[in-house]
C-alpha cells in the first residue's frame, strides 16, 4: 500500500478488483481549505481501456508488483496465441484483448515481454515498433501535401503506406499501435 502522492508513471494498482497500469500522474496543489489532489491516466491491463481517476494525496491504493518473462510465441488457435517460456517450456494462452495491437504483428519464435501475477499472465509489454519484411511493393503515388508515397506489403499481409525509396525485400519499422511506417533498417 501507498499514498496516492507516491505512485508513479509505470506502477501496476489494483483498484476494484482490476489492474491499472498509471499512464500519467497530475498533481495539485491545494489552496486554503481546498486540499491538494492527484489526477491518475489509468490503463486497465485486462480491458486495455484508459480511465482517469482523480485522489486525495493522502489516499491510500493497493499497488501490485508484475513479474516479467520473455516469452516465445508458437501458434494461433481462434481467438488465442500460444506462447512459451523457454526456460520451464510451460505453455500459457493468451488472448486479442490481452496482447492488443501486437497481435496483428505475431511472428513464429518472436520474443515478447509478458507481466505475471501470481503466475498468471495479466499483461503484455507493447513494444514500440516491430521490424517487418517487405513482400513487395506497389507504384508511388502523390499525397495530400506533396509527398510521394506508395503501398506495401509486408510479411503479416498487412498493407501500409511507405516512401517511394523502399523496395521488396527492405526490412521496416512499423508501429504497433498506428500500423503506420517509422523508418528502414
């Protein structure tokens, strides 16, 4: 346990039987009889919804410690993607809610960072980007402010937007979360 004034950007709450990763921590001060508050941008880990809640300083909110392991995918079955720890060769299912907009970039043997509690994964650690084939490409093409711009393919199927200097074959760096190119390697 601690007082709403100590958590910081990163710390895991358990609020309401759910758990929050804090994204943001805004504090005000208090002035006269009004008392200081903090303002927490909360991520819920199972949902993936954002949320702000707003505390007293001297509140106190149950935080959580996550334990980390790489874990190595395997497959997809339905809705699950199958993963394993290296070092124990246990085998933990995890769902599209819990791995968000990773899922759409799952590679066989590709590592990721997946957060436990109690032994049961809660979380999965979003990288910024990913490094991705490209499969091929198509011809470029004028933008809205005068930049050129083509398609591509890459190696999940996906199509995205590229500059016109990336061939077949170039390896990229796409964000997770916009699926949008941020450079070549």
């Amino acid at each position: 346990m601690k007082t709403a004034g100590e958590v910081r950007v990163g710390d895991v709450l358990k609020l309401e039987g759910e758990l929050y990763r804090v994204l943001e921590v805004t504090r005000h001060s208090g002035v006269a009889q009004m008392a200081g508050a903090i303002f927490l941008k909360l991520k819920n880990l199972r949902t993936q919804n954002i949320t702000e809640r707003r505390f007293k300083q001297e509140n106190m909110v149950e935080d959580v410690y996550l334990q980390r392991k790489p874990l190595e995918y395997l497959y997809s079955q339905a809705e699950e993607h199958y993963f394993m720890d290296m070092e124990t060769y246990d085998q933990f299912p995890l769902d599209d809610e819990l791995l968000g907009g990773l899922k759409d970039f799952l590679q066989p043997e590709m590592k990721v960072e997946v957060e436990f509690l109690d032994g049961n994964p809660v979380g999965v650690v979003q990288p910024d980007y990913v490094v991705m084939t490209v499969t091929s490409t198509g011809e470029a093409r004028r933008g809205e402010v005068d930049n050129v711009w083509k398609t591509a393919i890459i190696d999940n199927g996906m199509e995205i937007m590229v500059p016109p200097f990336i061939k077949t074959g170039d390896k990229i760096k796409v964000d997770v979360t916009t699926k949008k190119y941020l450079g070549r390697l």
